[in-house]
C-alpha cells in the first residue's frame, strides 16, 4: 500500500507498507501465523523519526 498520510501539514511525506503471512493449524483449535512487515517512510517529518523498517512476528489464536 501507498500512503500521503498529511497533505495539509507535511505534504512531501510518503508510507509505503506491505504485510505478508502464513496460517497453519497446529492443533485442532489453535492457529499460528508467521508475519512479515516492511514499512518505509519517504521524507518524513523529523529527522528522529525512523524512515525504514522491518518486523518479523509470530502471532496465535486460540478457538474455544
């Protein structure tokens, strides 16, 4: 996905994001997923804020 996330206040700002993943059942009645997310920020609106990044993430669900 592409993003201008403040037209009015910091109009150069761009997102670019994508996320990924893969759901299996483990058990009966538990899921697990593997998620990928890449988030970049072109121009962004102080020079702390972090431009680019990575997550890797493992996430559950529990059906009862």
């Amino acid at each position: 996905d592409s993003d201008k996330p403040s037209k009015d206040l910091h109009p150069n700002m761009k997102d670019n994001y994508f996320n990924m993943g893969i759901q299996f059942a483990a058990i009966q009645g538990i899921d697990l997923s593997l998620v990928y997310k890449y988030d970049k920020i072109d121009n962004p609106a102080s020079a702390t804020q972090v431009a680019k990044y990575q997550e890797l993430g493992v996430f559950s669900q529990v059906k009862f």
